[in-house]
C-alpha cells in the first residue's frame, strides 16, 4: 500500500507526517502542488524537513507546471518533477490511499 500525500499550502505539515509514516516502515509519497511547491527554493525555511523526508524515504513528487511557475527548474534524486497525468495515475491506483493536507 502506498500513502500519497497531496499538499498545496503546507509542505512542513505533509513532509513531517510523511517522514513519521515513512520510519514506520509506510510506503509514502508526498506531491507538492500550487505553492507548496516554493519549499524546493534554495535556503527556504522548509528545506530541513525536504531533507528529512528523503532521509526517512519518502518519495516527493512536485507538479512540474506549479514549480516552473514559481521559477523552480529543479528535479534531482530528491524530488521528481512530474506532470498532473503522473499524479492522477498515482492516486488512482488501487494500491494508493490518497489524502489532501
């Protein structure tokens, strides 16, 4: 089973959450979308817990458009970028539970 965590305004909150899961042995993905997407910044205040995160192995996905929108071009072993077509596919398969945070 896979945990999904789609986040538009508080990346922290769904990072932290995802990162517990994650040590608990979960399967978590946390999708960045709209402005949640301005924690992939250099020296943003959140960049801690992206890295805590990744660390716990979570997987963190950020829409592309979102990203570039807000000038952000990267895509790295950290964070996938990925379209809007990835993230419906995600979160229709059987296997996923999604929830909004």
């Amino acid at each position: 089973m896979t945990v999904a965590l789609l986040t538009s305004q508080h990346p922290a909150e769904a990072l932290a959450l995802g990162s517990g899961w994650a040590r608990d042995g979960e399967d978590v993905v946390v999708v960045l979308l709209d402005a949640a997407t301005i924690v992939l910044r250099p020296g943003h205040d959140d960049a801690a817990n992206l890295r805590e995160a990744t660390e716990a192995g979570v997987r963190v996905w950020a829409h592309d458009h979102a990203a570039a929108e807000r000038l952000i071009v990267r895509g790295d072993a950290e964070v996938e970028l990925v379209d809007l077509e990835a993230v419906a596919r995600l979160v229709g398969e059987p296997e996923t539970r999604a929830q909004w945070w």
